[in-house]
C-alpha cells in the first residue's frame, strides 16, 4: 500500500494541535505527542499516531477526558494506588511512573498500582522513563473496557487481551537500556489493524478465525462473529497473559475482562509498576558493568543460519530511532484515518490537509 512520510515534527504538530482542538490544556498534547510519535520512531506504528482516531472518538464518547490527572487513592509509602481517572494514559502513565521513580529513591523499591486509565499505549515508554532516571522497573498490564480479544492456551475466543509485559534495565555511555516490551498476544492488535490497513496478511499461528481454525486474513477481528488473536508460546504465554490480567488489574483494582465490568467500548488499561533503585539492592554502577558484560557475551553467541546477528531487547527499537529520525512512514489507510479523525476533533479541512499534505 502507497505511503507518505512525514518528519517526526509534522507528526508531533498533528497530534498537539488534534489534542488542543479537543480541549487539551497546558503539558498534556505534548505528552500525548511524545509518547506516540515515540512509538512511531521505536517502530510501534501500531501504538503511534495510528491511535488518534480511537483518542478521539473516546473523547467525543465522554470516554476518554482532557485535562484529567492521575490521582492517589492510597498512600503506602512505598506502595501506591492510583485512579487512572480515564484521562489521557499518556498523562495518567506519565505522572504514575514519575510518582513510582520518586518513591523508588526514597524507599529502594516502589510498586505502584495505576488503574482504569485510558490508553497508555506503548508500555516500553514507560520503561524507558524509569531507566533514564537510572532505575530498573517491571510493567503487568490488562486491557479492558471492550470484548477481549486473545484466546487462552487451548481456547477458541478472546477471554483477556494483548496485556503487555515490559521489563528495563538501564545503561550507560549511550547504550539504549535494555528492554524487553512485548504483547503476551502473538501479535498486537493494534498491528493487526495496520496489516489489515495495508491490504496485507498476518504471520501463519497469530490469528484464529470465529469456528476456531488458524488464519492469517486479518479481517477476521473486525467482522462479526469477531475471531481470535493466540496467545504467545503457547500454554507458557497464555498463563503469563492470565498473570498481567491478575496483576495488572485484579491486584491493582482496576476492572479485569470478567463480564460482570462494563464494557462500553473504550480502551482501558491498569498496570502494575515495580520500580526498584539499583542502589538500594547492589550499585547503580556494578549492575550497568554486569549486564553490559553479560549483555556482549550473549551478542557473541555464533550467528546461525538466517539470521545477520544477536540483538538485544530494546536495541530494534533504538535502531528504527536512528532510521526513522529523519522521516517516518505512514500507510495511506492510516493518513485517511488521521484526516477524519482531525475533522471530528473540529479542525478545520484547510488545516488537516496543511498538517497531513
Ligand atoms: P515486538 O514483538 O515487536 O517486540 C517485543 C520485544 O522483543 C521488544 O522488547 C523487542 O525489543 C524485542 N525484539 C524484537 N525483535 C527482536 C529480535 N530480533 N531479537 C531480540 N529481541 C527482539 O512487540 P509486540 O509484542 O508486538 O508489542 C508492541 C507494542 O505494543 C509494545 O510496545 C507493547 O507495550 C504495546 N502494547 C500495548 C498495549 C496496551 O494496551 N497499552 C497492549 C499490547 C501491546
């Protein structure tokens, strides 16, 4: 499918100026715009600007509200709950894990419990924050607020859904940190939407069709009767998928895929944050030598055959940030979705098409 690129900053123009059109005040549109032109350029298209169009009908839905905050609902010192308030999960997220950072200088190690925010998309962003404040931090994340769409292990229809886990251990000298952030889904849903944008299919034993059998058509989870997405690794990442839902949500408060919550459609997410100071455990400087020495010996593991080498996690992401900061792809799918949406949020077309060409 034909694409457009456009420079991080254009993208970043798109998504301050939609949020303030919605009523976005003071630092939020520039939140929302770090974190999904950051999943853009870490080369997550499908939690990146693509997400636009599902902001801004949650906000027209009085889903999803501007100018809301994470609030604390209970206080533990080292443990905190926080009401994600259904604002924007790039606020809610940002101001939860700067809270986790705070407590984790203090107290060594934070666990912090943000439930039932909006969309907080892409969870590495999140631990890229603990590990540029030097901390190592773990994420279990639910989604809720629509009908699942990830089959358990042996299961034929969505019982949870995609729940992320993200894992980040900081680096020094300008390494990335490394950082594990993955859907315990085969595949997000979010890339099935941009597989299903670009007319293309989705890799063989990601996707279950309704009657349960294996397909690769990504159509089949956006018709009705709506398929199925696997879980990963089979019986390993569906129980790990069933551990973010319980940690992530029932643990938190926040509402599990259960069918006794709401489900009007919206895209909600409760998270479980473990931020610890490496300081409080060994030094900030003996783990940085340790892993940066464990980490060169498993590079150095002989390549085999089809592959070009060893990468760490968190480094395809610090590799598509060198290539795409100069210009970022978007499917044409994806622009006209972006075009509407801008229309919706009452900007006015000569400004759409002055943004998105
Ligand atoms: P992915 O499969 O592209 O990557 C998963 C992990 O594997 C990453 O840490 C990556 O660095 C690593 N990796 C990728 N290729 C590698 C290679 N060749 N060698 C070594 N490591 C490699 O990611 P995904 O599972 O498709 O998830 C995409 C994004 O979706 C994530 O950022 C996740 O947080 C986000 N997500 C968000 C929600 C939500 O509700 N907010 C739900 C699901 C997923």
């Amino acid at each position: 499918m034909p694409e457009i690129t456009f420079q991080p900053q254009q993208l970043r123009r798109y998504v301050t100026e939609v949020c303030a059109a919605l009523g976005s005040e003071g630092r939020e549109a520039e939140l929302v715009a770090d974190q999904l032109v950051g999943a853009n350029l870490a080369g997550h298209d499908s939690h990146g600007v693509g997400m636009m169009p599902a902001y801004v009908r949650g906000v027209l839905a009085e889903q999803l509200f501007c100018n809301r905050h994470a609030t604390v609902a209970r206080d533990g010192d080292a443990v905190l709950v926080v009401e994600g308030n259904r604002a924007f999960g790039q606020v809610a997220g940002y101001e939860a894990t700067e809270l986790a950072i705070e407590r984790a200088r203090r107290t060594g190690v934070a666990l912090v419990a943000l439930r039932n925010s909006f969309h907080i998309g892409r969870i590495g962003h999140w631990g890229e924050q603990c590990a540029a404040a030097g901390m190592v931090s773990l994420h279990f994340v639910n989604v809720a607020g629509h009908p699942p769409v990830v089959a358990p292990y042996g299961g034929s229809d969505g019982r949870f859904t995609t729940n992320p886990v993200c894992i980040a251990i900081p680096a020094a000298g300008g390494r990335p940190p490394v950082l594990l952030d993955m859907a315990t889904s085969v595949i997000a849903l979010g890339k099935v939407r941009v597989a299903r944008n670009k007319g293309e299919q989705v890799a063989e034993r990601a996707l279950l069709a309704a009657d349960g059998q294996g397909t690769t058509d990504p159509e089949v989870m956006f018709s009705r009767p709506q398929g199925a997405i696997m879980a990963f690794g089979d019986h390993k990442g569906s129980g790990l998928a069933i551990m973010c839902e319980l940690l992530g949500a029932a643990l938190s408060g926040g509402d599990t895929t259960a069918p006794h919550h709401a489900r009007d459609g919206s895209v909600l997410n409760s998270m479980l944050s473990i931020v610890i100071d490496p300081g409080a455990v060994t030094s900030h400087d003996a783990l940085i030598a340790e892993a940066e020495a464990f980490c060169d010996h498993v590079k150095a593991s002989p390549v085999r055959p089809g592959f070009d080498e060893v990468l760490l996690p968190g480094e395809p992401e610090a590799r598509s940030r060198a290539a795409r900061a100069e210009g970022i792809p978007v499917d044409d799918g994806t622009v006209a979705e972006l075009r509407l949406a801008a229309e919706e949020a009452g900007l006015a077309a000569d400004r759409v098409a002055a943004l998105l060409g």
